[in-house]
C-alpha cells in the first residue's frame, strides 16, 4: 500500500494537504524513508506549506505506514497467494499483528468464495482485537516465585496480580530481568468467559472453520495459545514509547534554550588525559580569534587568566562537568582571582563535533577545538547539536533497553518537527553585558569575606554573577567552588513564570541566603525583597508506589447484558 492511501483511508492527514505537486513530491521522499529532519535541510520549501499540527500527525502516520509495511512483508512471505485486499482489515499494528496469527487457521482453500473467506477472516479480528482490548484493560500478570534468594527490586511485585494496564516502566523491565534470571515466572490471566461469549456470537460468520470447530478449540487457536504473547508485546510497545518520548523531551529541551549574543565569549576546554587545556576566543558570530594550548602544569592558571585578559573576555564557557567537585576547576577558580564568569554547557559527543569542524577547515590545536565547540553551544545551541547525531548528543541518557538504531530514527524524526516550529526561530536571543576581565568585578573577588563554604552564613547577603538559568531558577557563582541556586521562586516578589524574564546571563546581583545544605554542599539564595529561610523538605515516612488494584473483571450473569456490552466494547 502506498503511503498515500494509507493517509486517504486513515484520514490521518486533512485531505487539502494532501493535493498538488509539492505533496506528492513530500510523500515519496517520506516513503523512501528520509528522515523530517533530513527533509527540513534538503527540501524545507516541500514542508512549509503544511501546517504544524498536520506534519505532525503525518510523521505519526508514516511511522505505522512504515510498521505496517514491514509486517505486510513477514506475512506475505509466509502466507503465499493471500490477496492484498485482507490488509485493509488491518490499518493497524495490532489487527496487522493478529492477522499473522489468524491466517493459518483460516486458509482460502476451506471457503466457497473470496468474499465468505473475508467476512470469516474479518469476524476472527474482532474476535482477537477484542480480546487483546479486553485483557489490557482488565487483565492481570502475577509473578510467579520460583527462586528462594529474591533480590530486592522484586520483593514488592511477586506473586501479587497486577492490572497489565497499570504496570509501570520500571515494574516491567523488573519483571522481565527476573525472567530472564530464571526468578520468576510470568502468569497472564484474562477474562476467558467474556472472550468466549464473544466468539460463540461471531462464530456463525467464520465459514468453514466455524462448523467445524467448537467455540472450546476456536478460543484456544485463535486467543489463548497467542495473547500471552501479544500481551508482552504491548507492555514492551508501550514501555519503549514511554522512554522514546521521555528522552526526546530531554534531546529537545537542548534544541530550545535561547541562543546567547556576546561581543567576545571565551571557552575553556581541559583534556585530563592528556593533561593539558584549550583556550578559546570567539566573536558574536562564533569565529575564532584568538586560540592556545596549555599544560596543566605550573602557572597554567596565571597563564590562562591573562589570555582571557588580554582578549577582553570576563565569560568563560566550559564543560558542564566541571561545575561539580572538579579539581581543575577548583584550583582555575582559587587562582584566577574571581575575575571570570564560568558558564557551563554539555560536552557530550564534543568528539563527534571536533571532526565535522576538521573537515569543515577550521581545525585547531587538540582541546581548543573542543573549546571553539563548547562556545558555540553556548551561542547557537539549536543549531550546534543538530549538526550531530542525536544519541552522540544524549551521552549517558540513552537507556540500556532499547535499540540505538529506533531509538535514532524516532530523535531525528522528532529534531526535523522540531525545526519546523514557528516558535523556535522566534526565541529571544539573550545579550551578555559588555564586560571585559577585571572591569566586570571592581572589587576583584566577588566576596571577600568568604573563602571556603563554611564561611557562608544564614541571612548574608552576597554578590554574585549569574552564570546558568534553567526552568527551575538561576545559578550563581559566589566566588566558591560550589554554585548557589536561586529557585524560580525566589527570583523575584512576582510570580515568574519563565525565569529568563526577571533575570539575565552575566548579570551581577545582590542575594540573600536563605538555606545551607551541609550535607550536599548546596547554598540557595534569594532575590526576594523581604526574603525568609526556607525550610528544609521533610523526608517521606514511606515513597514506596501505591499499591495496585488486586481486583479481577466479572462477566456479568446475564447472557443478553453481556452481549450488550462485548458489542460496545468490540465495536470497530
């Protein structure tokens, strides 16, 4: 089936969008399988003409278009002779998936005609779609006991039932290590009675097999002997949608941070291994003007304050990593004199980043290459981590369970609808203040007063440079190690909604402590007029997860009711 008619019997996509030339030109490159984010860089004009909530809704659809196909192909490598008109029973994965397993049980040979054979087939698909319906809805899994020595991630699951439709990620990746470690074994149980009223209903419209098989053997070669099976594979679906969206949702929270306007902006780039650093100047439009290589040795700090220094640079962007218990950071810091503002920024896949800028031309010395990326990161983030791939650019958050491969195509799918967003080309950049090292501080160190954490004291009040802004608040360097976090609450006497609005990167600013964390090494701060100490969070006396329903569906006594009822519930 071609895509096109996939969209026309689905109405997936309003129809208008669908004429014309530029349409058919957009469908056969989704067909060929290029990706909406190759799409937006080679044929951008072929999407702009179709509106945002409409290319999303073709993505989704060319997403099944592509599932269903692969599963066309398995079944017609297995099911010779079947005439393609059975497909369109099934525009779905699930009734595709069950017309794998129904065919062999019904083939054409036992029919008078094509059309009686269509109608059984279509009645075996309710029957089966129905079923999985019902069983994800009020069906339950228990785990079994097999083993004596439980680890604990399993003493809260086993041998209890559990709604299948209530089961978490984490529940179900739990279950299927115990299995898989010979633990535990996976019981489903389902509402037989109500799937076998259902079948003795239909059983009139199966033909051949119908006749010849009691509603008993029916429900096992049509539903018992497969549901098992289907079942796993809708926890497994839904678990690895669930993690698709949760980590694209990450990937695309970096596509959308506000790009940076700066004058000059430094970036500071160490190699431990090779135990030296990079030093790099860029200007507003992210060039080079000025690099070095340093050995971590001796007076490296002196040496790099005084590049900076002479470049005219107070923001120094550098490694998110470092930003916690870093020794290189720790002594850059102690020795520099407090003159630089550090800024962090991810350095995940900065390897993949550094070749694309060699094969571009604009190679420099080891680290200071990673440096130059780090700045443009800081500057144009949208644009820099598009230019690599998406699960280079997640480092440690991909999780161990799903495939690198789907999980590729899905982000790139996601970063080209991404790119499409009238909104992100509309995003404010954010403007550093003019600043040069030893003009932005007069006072030289930021706090005098305070050199080690200890030093920090309730209800101070301190000078400090924002250096981060997130959702949840601003960060600011005290001249410690440690950052101190202003809670979006706390910003402003307002209420702030979006934190960029009240406060800016570089910006110097008077703050008041109101909670020292000993313990974790945190200070936060408040912005707030009248500001009070916040009160530490109380721990909870129990955050285990609610237990889940124990309760087992009840087919209704009455024959008539429960007809009633399938047949609303199996409507199609």
């Amino acid at each position: 089936m071609r895509l096109i008619e996939f969209l026309e019997k689905t109405n997936s996509v309003d129809k208008k969008y669908l004429a014309g030339e530029s349409a058919l030109k957009l469908l056969n490159f989704m067909e060929a399988g290029i990706t909406m984010s190759d799409l937006v860089q080679q044929h951008r004009d072929l999407l702009t003409a179709m509106a945002g909530p409409q290319l999303r809704r073709l993505s989704e659809a060319r997403r099944l278009w592509q599932e269903l196909e692969n599963l066309r192909e398995s079944i017609m490598a297995t099911n010779a002779g079947v005439p393609e008109e059975v497909f369109a029973l099934a525009l779905s994965a699930r009734r595709m998936e069950a017309l794998r397993h129904i065919l062999p049980h019904f083939p054409m040979a036992d029919f008078e005609s094509t059309a009686i054979w269509l109608e059984a087939v279509r009645a075996a698909l309710e029957v089966w779609t129905g079923a999985l319906n019902l069983s994800t809805k009020k069906g339950t899994l228990k785990a079994a006991l097999l083993g004596r020595n439980l680890p604990e991630y399993l003493e809260s699951v086993v041998e209890k039932a559990l709604d299948i439709f209530s089961i978490t990620r984490d529940v179900w990746y739990a279950l299927k290590r115990g299995e898989a470690g010979g633990l535990i074994r996976l019981e489903f149980e389902y509402p037989i009675s109500s799937i076998a009223t259902h079948l003795d209903a239909v059983k009139g419209r199966m033909g051949a097999p119908g006749t010849r098989m009691s509603t008993q053997e029916l429900q096992r070669i049509l539903v018992s002997e497969a549901l098992p099976g289907a079942l796993r594979t809708f926890l497994d679906n839904r678990m690895r949608e669930e993690t698709y969206k949760e980590v694209s949702v990450s990937y695309l929270e970096v596509l959308k941070v506000p790009p940076v306007k700066a004058q000059r902006l430094g970036a500071f780039n160490p190699d431990s291994v090779a135990g030296t650093c990079g030093l790099v100047v860029l200007n507003e439009k992210g060039k080079s003007l000025a690099h070095a290589v340093l050995p971590l040795t001796g007076d490296w700090c002196e040496r790099a304050r005084v590049f900076f220094v002479e470049q005219k640079t107070a923001y120094v962007v550098i490694p998110s990593f470092m930003m916690e218990y870093n020794a290189i950071l720790d002594e850059f810091r102690e020795k520099e004199g407090g003159f630089l503002v550090f800024m962090p920024v991810r350095s995940d896949g900065i390897s993949e980043a550094v070749e694309l800028l060699e094969k571009s031309g604009e190679a420099t010395p080891g680290p200071s290459a990673g440096a130059i990326v780090l700045g443009r990161r800081f500057m144009f983030p949208s644009r820099e981590w598009s230019l690599i791939d998406p699960i280079a650019a997640l480092g440690n958050e991909v999780p161990d369970d799903v495939s690198e491969d789907e999980l590729r195509v899905y982000l790139l799918e996601q970063r080209g609808l991404i790119q499409m967003d009238a909104g992100l080309d509309r995003i404010p950049p954010r403007v550093l203040p003019v600043a040069h090292s030893g003009g932005l501080l007069a006072a030289g160190k930021l706090n005098p007063q305070i050199t080690h954490f200890e030093d920090v004291k309730m209800g101070m009040v301190l000078t400090g440079i924002i250096i981060n802004i997130t959702k949840f608040g601003a960060f600011i360097n005290i001249g410690l190690s440690q950052e101190a976090l202003v809670h979006v609450s706390e910003l402003s006497d307002d209420f702030v909604s979006d934190p960029f609005e009240v406060v800016s990167l570089g910006q110097q600013v008077k703050a008041t402590v109101v909670a020292i964390d000993t313990d974790k090494n945190r200070i936060s701060l408040s912005l707030r007029t009248n500001p009070k100490p916040i009160e530490p969070r109380k721990p909870r006396l129990d955050d285990r997860r609610k237990p889940m329903r124990d309760d087992r569906y009840q087919s209704t006594a009455s024959r008539s009711q429960a007809l009633k009822d399938l047949e609303n519930l199996f409507k199609k």
